[in-house]
C-alpha cells in the first residue's frame, strides 16, 4: 500500500510543479540535480555542462533545466527527478511536492551508496564522493585527473576553475568519454582515473566505494575482474613512494632510496604542486607614512639591512629546486606585507603548501614593514590559518629578524608597537599544519653577516639541501637549530633559533 501511495503521489506532480521546484533550489543543488539526471547520456551531459557553465557567472541564474528534462522524458521523468532530489537531501522541496522524506528514505535508500532504481548508480556514487570531498581535496582531484584528461584529449580545455561545483569537472570528463558509466548496470563503465587517484592519495574509501558500485550492479562477474579487480589495478605514482623499489619518471634511483627511510603514512609533498614560496625582502626602510599610521612608527631609525640580497638568492635557489614557484619582493609596507600573503594564499587552492619568508628588522613577536611599521607574526599567522584553500594544508612562516624586547605598552613616551589586523580563527583545528620558524629565541637579536648573508637563512638552505631528501620537515629544522647555537662570531657571538610546530604527521619537502 505505501508503495502504491508514493507512485499515486509521483504521477500528482505536475510539469508546471519544476518551476517552483527549480526556484526552490539553490545553484548547488542544481548541479547536483543535473548531474544526476543528465550525466548518463553524452549528449544530454553535453547540453547541460553548456547549461551550467554560464550560470556559474551570474550571481542569480534563471534556468528551466528541469522543465527541459521533464520534456525530454515524458513517461519516467517524475521518478528520476524525485530520486534525484532525494538523493541531494532536497528535503524541503520534497515536502512541498506533498512527499513524505522518511517513506521516501526507505524506498530509494539515499543514503546507501551504489544501490538506485532510476538513477545511474555510478553518478549517485560520484555525487557522494563530490559531497564528501574537501575543498582542498576537490581541487587536487581537478588538477590530477584534469592533467591526466588534458594528456589524452585534444581540443579546448574546460574554461571554469572552481572545483566547488566538482560535478561541472565530471561532466566534462564524461563527455570526453575519459570517464565512462555504461549502461545501468555499469557493464562497460570505466572510472579508473578516478579510483587511481583515491588509491594513490589515501582515499581509499572513495575508491571502495567506486569498485563496490561496479561490482555489486555488474550481471557478469568475468566482465568485474577484469575491469575493476582491486587487486590488478596499476597506479602510476606521481609522488615518491614509502616503497624503495618505486619510481617517479626522471626521479633518480638515489632519490627512490631515500624515500625507503621515510616514514608511512607520511605526507610527501610533489613538485608539481609544491606551492608559492612567497619571499619579502627588506632592504631599506623610511619613515614616509600618514599621520594617522605616525604613532606605529619605530621609536628608532632602521638601518639598511646589508647582506640580505645573499639570503633572498639563496631562499630563491633553494625552493625553486623543490618545484616551488618562487615570489620574491622588496620594501615592503606593513599593509603590503599582509596583502601579498593573502594574495599567495588565495592561489594555494590546488597546490601542496605555501612558504612565507620575511627578511627584516624586528623585536619581541613582530617583524616591519618597510614603513617601519611593525606587524605582529601572531597575526601574520591568522592569516595563513584562516584562509580556507590552505585548510589542513602544510604552511611554513620563516622568519628572519630580531626579536629583542618589545616596547612597552604603558609607556607613554615610547611608540612603534605593532599594526594590529583585523583577522581572527574560528577553531583550533585551523591551525594544524602551521610550522613557524624564527632566527631566534624572544629576547636576542638575529645575526647577519653584510657579504655571507644571515647565519639562520645560509644553515637552513644548508639543511635543506643536504636533508631533504631523508629528513621530514621539524626534523630539518632541528638540524638548523642545531648547526646555529654551535656557532660563534668574532666576538663570541652566539644564536639560538625556535621552531614551532603543529604537524599532525611527518611531512617531506618535495624531491629536488
């Protein structure tokens, strides 16, 4: 009887309902919607990704994509439609249908993945993993698979780079037949660019549940292990492996090697998508600000900071060897300072990490500008950590400067403390994977020779190139802790630099 009910209750809808439906709708669920209901045919995947893409650039798109499908159906697009709005959890515009979610739930099982009676399995399957994916995962998935896509395919790539909308990137790779469904039952299908890269970035859920979706429609059992037998799938790695025995194109053996002391389950960042290392280089700094801005001044003239060119072109050499894309800036003010970092960020969206490194003058926690005008490295910090693109990413901040005792903030007399940003974090968890590294302890100044450049920067590009390769990260820069504090100048001069860290894991700079 509650079967009966619900199939009188679906043929009640009524074409002129997909107006309201569609209003109803906000513009992520509309991708999801239309992926599931026009991703099983080329030609249909072909129109709507012509449909989406324009509306992804307006700020209120007007559409009749379901009006449009509803046409092209006429006897099944109501049971279609109502599967596919129960699978988005489009509760609310199913109540306004007159449906019942909790009859509904138990009739298409929107929550088990693999298991449909109208929709493709496959793409309720890919809507899960697009729905489970992070930002920062989606976009790592964009770049892999759309490298691997763009090797293979001739012709115009897809002109739209916001993986939000992942499905607007799966309907494109369906209609390059790069990616294939098959029929209901997912005989023929093929998504092996998909289930490598799970596999091969520790997403071994998502490729589970890719291989179980196949396997468990699949009438043929023969046609299932040879087209997704776990145990015969190949992936071709593209990061150096725990394995010695592994390789990675022109990787030399040396480098293989080493990666065997490296630990498991480490995070091994790639020269393909090493990052931005960001460099600001201060040299010379004036006095030259506005009135309002004269009481952040510091209390005493900076001198120009000789040497520090030698430090910049080694930073420079150093990470670019890594495959990092290397930004470097001198004289930079305060403000400036703030929006180059939040520049570098906002591209981070599809890279490894970012490395931030400012040369300059400073005291106790805060480095200038070159205004003189101090910022605190606490903010600096917030504004890594609260930029969502690079959420659970690796964010190195180094620091040279000294950081001898701040101003007081009773003291009327003195000024120069630091410009204060309006940037704040929500949540602990924003801040893991944020490693700062100082020249020095609180309290001490930073040593600069003016033709050999600073005793901090030359022993950690020294770390760097002898460590990288078998050393994680907190490790390299203990090294450099190290190799500093047994140091000494002319005059006895001696430094200790700190580190800060807040890796959940071990990570590893990329083979150089």
């Amino acid at each position: 009887m509650a079967g009966s009910n619900l199939l009188n209750q679906l043929d009640a809808i009524d074409l002129n309902d997909l107006v309201y439906v569609e209003r109803d709708l906000n513009f992520a669920q509309k991708v999801g919607v239309c992926f599931l209901l026009y991703g099983d045919d080329h030609s249909n995947a072909t129109y709507i990704l012509q449909k989406l893409l324009p509306m992804t650039r307006s700020d209120f798109p007007q559409s009749d994509l379901l009006m449009q499908y509803a046409k092209s159906r006429p006897e099944t697009w109501r049971k279609h439609l109502v599967e596919a709005l129960c699978i988005i959890g489009a509760r609310q515009v199913l109540r306004r249908l007159g449906l019942r979610w909790q009859e509904l739930r138990l009739h298409y099982l929107p929550h088990v993945g693999g298991i449909t009676l109208h929709v493709h399995p496959l793409l309720k399957s890919l809507y899960r993993i697009c729905e489970e994916l992070s930002l920062a995962q989606s976009g790592r998935l964009v770049l892999d698979v759309g490298e691997k896509v763009a090797r293979q395919q001739a012709g115009d790539p897809l002109r739209f780079y916001d993986p939000t909308y992942l499905e607007i990137f799966l309907l494109d790779w369906l209609t390059r037949k790069c990616l294939r469904l098959g029929d209901i039952n997912a005989t023929g299908s093929d998504v092996q660019l998909l289930i490598e890269h799970f596999k091969f970035n520790d997403l071994q859920e998502h490729a589970k549940l890719l291989i179980d979706t196949i396997n468990s429609n699949a009438s043929d059992a023969d046609q299932v292990a040879a087209v997704v037998d776990p145990l015969l799938t190949t992936i071709k790695p593209e990061t150096l492996s725990d394995s010695p025995q592994a390789s990675r194109g022109t990787t030399s053996s040396a480098v293989s090697t080493a990666s065997s002391f490296r630990r498991r389950n480490a995070l091994e960042l790639s020269r393909e998508n090493a990052g931005i290392a960001l460099i600001i280089n201060q040299r010379k700094f004036h006095r030259k600000v506005s009135e309002d801005l004269e009481k952040y001044i510091s209390p005493k003239k900076l001198r120009d900071r000789v040497g520090t060119d030698v430090d910049e072109g080694r930073l420079r050499e150093v990470f670019s060897s890594m495959g990092y894309n290397v930004e470097s800036h001198s004289d930079v003010d305060h403000l400036g300072i703030v929006q180059l970092i939040r520049s570098a960020c906002d591209r981070s969206l599809l890279q490894d990490s970012l490395v931030v490194c400012i040369l300059s003058h400073g005291f106790e926690e805060a480095v200038y500008g070159a205004n003189s005008i101090a910022l605190r490295i606490t903010d600096i910090e917030n504004v890594l950590c609260s930029n969502e693109t690079l959420y659970n990413k690796p964010k190195l901040l180094i620091i040279q400067a000294c950081q001898e005792e701040a101003p007081e903030e009773g003291d009327q007399s003195q000024q120069g403390l630091p410009f204060k940003i309006d940037v704040t974090t929500q949540s602990p968890g924003q801040h893991v994977n944020m490693v700062r590294a100082m020249s020095t302890v609180n309290g001490f100044a930073a040593l600069r020779h003016t033709h050999e450049g600073s005793w901090f920067i030359q022993c950690l590009c020294d770390a760097i190139d002898q460590h990288s390769d078998t050393e994680h990260i907190a490790d390299i820069l203990t090294i450099v802790t190290n190799n500093v504090a047994e140091k000494r100048g002319k005059n006895d001069e001696s430094m200790v630099p700190k580190f800060n860290s807040t890796f959940r894991q071990h990570v590893y700079f990329p083979p150089r």
